[in-house]
C-alpha cells in the first residue's frame, strides 16, 4: 500500500510501520536510518562506502562516519541502491549536495510508484543555483518531495539527544508523512509548508558557520560571533524573502535554531573548517583528510552567486567567499565590514 492517495490525500496507514530507503550513508543519513528503523519501520540504508555497509550490517556501527554509537539492529545496509529502494514508501535522500543530482537520477527507475521522497541533503547547487527539493523534483518527478532540516548534530540524534526539526513541502499530506515516520520521544518534527525558506535557511546557516569559525579562529570573543549571527540572519532572511520565503521561517528552527547550533557548537564540521582557516591554514588544508563534506565551503560559492543573481547583498557572505576563494586575509575582510557606511539595523 502506498503511503498517499492518488488524489494526495494521507491512507489511514500512516502511522503504521511503512518501509523506508535512506539513500546516503554518511553521519546524516545513518541517523536518520537509525531513528526510522527504531520507529518500527523496516529501514534500508545505501551507503556507496563497502565497509559501511559492512559495519552496519555485522557491527550494528557505521564506524566511519557514525563511530562508537550503537545502530539499530533492524537497520540493513545495501551497496546496491535498487536492493535498499525496494518497495520503498518512504524515501530519505542524504545524499551531499555536489552529488545529490546524479544520485537520484540513479534511483528514479527503481522508486516505487506513490512513494514520498524526503531530502535531508542542505545545499544550494553550484552548477544551477537549484535548491535540492527542486534538484529532486527535476531527477524523479511526479513525486511528492519534502524538505528535512533543522539544528541536528547527527551524532546526537543517533545517541538520542533531544531534537527538534522541520519537514516542509508542498504537500501537506507528505509533510505530515515524514514528521508522523520520523517522530520520537527525543525527536520532535514541526511541520511547514515554506519549503525555499526551510531550505535556505539550511543552506545558509553554513556559510555563517564558516565565517563563525574563522572569528574563533582568530582568537575573537563573544561580541563578533554575537554580531555576526544576528547580520547574517538578516542576510539569510534578505535573500529568502526576495526569492518568495516567509520572513518568519527564519525565526524558527530551520534558521535560527540551525545558525546558533553550526556557529557555536563543537561538533559542526564547517565552523572546523572556519577555525582552521582563521588559524592560518589554507583552505585545502583545512579540508584534506576529512571524510566527512563541509557544505559550507560549497554553499559559499552558491550563495554568492545567488545574492549576486537576484540583489540581494550580503556582506558576511561576500566576505567569506572572498576569504576562502580570492586570497583576503581574515583581518582585512573583518575590517571591511566594520568600516561599511553606517545605516539603521532595519532596512
């Protein structure tokens, strides 16, 4: 039975157990995994990495991504992603954004008909300024899509730390779908209908990371990173507004919740490399070695280009774009935007 009508409507089967692929074996998408399959759903994971699957399957572990934090021993991890799409009602696509495009591509001959396609996958692309719902959208239509974002250290919904998210679609019945799958005790899903700002405000937050880390980098204190959340909320709310999102969605988890948690939590992997990088590191060095994507070094370059595009102007994102991609030191480009012409707050 398929979770959804063919007039869009939610089946009565809703709240029983579906059968769910998440399609992205990284920190991400193993958490999210983990919480399906100990909602009762049988859960599939595709993971590209062999000793993945391996060590989900045998250890009950992703020791790569996910490392000393026990899985659900109902999860199944697959190499082989019509395997882990079979039957699917429920598709989570976890997938990092530079790569999102192909990857669904591949799965759009073994979705089932009526399945619901979630995308847990923050980012805006490079190539064509797409959001991922849209990239979605484009590689597997006549689905419904939901976006999946919110401030979630991947490691702490896996140990069950509570949590709280945001499912936005245009579906209602879809939304309503993934936030009845996903929801726990320790993991609270909101509902919303403003999928561009749900997802840029998940893209955004990324770039404030980076430039958060770089301030702490430098050996900065509280006033800076303060300052720079509050101007770069309003940047990110700037640019979501002019391209049709509610101003308030950016008041709420999917902004700001997600901003406070990447600028200032110890975990987040693009305020590390933002750290490095104020500590005199290049960016190449500040990525080598790592596993793991920073999408903020990527949505930098999306996000300019976007602001660029439509208007919009945000200088904490030009600042970083130019800090990471044309050689400014961090301490002039800090001074840059200090000295701007001075102007009320709101306008």
């Amino acid at each position: 039975m398929t979770p959804l009508s063919s007039n869009g409507a939610l089946s009565d089967s809703v709240s029983a157990p579906m059968t769910c692929a998440v399609i992205g074996g990284g920190a991400w998408g193993t958490a999210i995994a983990d919480r399906l399959a100990r909602n009762g759903h049988v859960t599939r994971l595709w993971a590209r990495e062999a000793d993945v699957v391996e060590s989900i399957n045998v250890r009950h572990e992703n020791t790569r991504f996910l490392a000393d934090i026990p899985l659900s021993p109902a999860l199944v991890a697959h190499g082989e992603i019509s395997a882990a799409l079979s039957g699917a009602q429920l598709v989570v696509y976890a997938a990092p954004s530079h790569v999102l495009r192909p990857v669904v591509a591949s799965t759009r001959s073994a979705l089932s008909a009526g399945a619901v396609l979630s995308v847990a996958t923050k980012g805006i692309e490079r190539e064509t300024l797409a959001l991922m719902t849209d990239v979605v959208e484009q590689e597997a239509p006549d689905h419904h899509v939901v976006a999946v974002s919110g401030p979630s250290f991947a490691a702490e919904v896996a140990r069950g730390q509570p949590t709280a998210i945001v499912a936005a679609g245009a579906s209602h019945a879809a939304a309503v779908l993934v936030q009845s799958a996903m929801s726990a005790s320790a993991f609270r899903v909101y509902t919303s209908d403003d999928v561009v700002g749900v997802e840029l405000g998940g893209a955004l937050k990324n770039v404030m990371a980076v430039a958060a880390g770089i301030l702490d980098g430098l050996g900065m204190g509280f006033n800076p990173r303060a300052a720079l959340m509050t101007r770069g909320l309003a940047e990110m709310t700037r640019l979501g507004v002019a391209l049709g999102a509610k101003a308030d969605t950016f008041a709420g988890l999917a902004g700001l919740g997600d901003l406070v948690l990447t600028c200032t939590g110890a975990l987040s992997r693009n305020r590390a490399v933002g750290v490095a990088i104020g500590q005199g590191q290049t960016l190449d060095e500040a990525l080598a070695g790592k596993d793991s994507v920073a999408e903020g070094v990527l949505n930098t370059q999306s996000a300019k280009a976007l602001s660029d595009k439509v208007g919009v102007e945000m200088p904490i994102v030009d600042a970083t774009w130019r800090i990471l991609f044309d050689g400014q030191s961090p301490r002039d480009a800090i001074a840059e935007l200090m000295a701007r012409e001075l102007r009320p707050e709101r306008d």
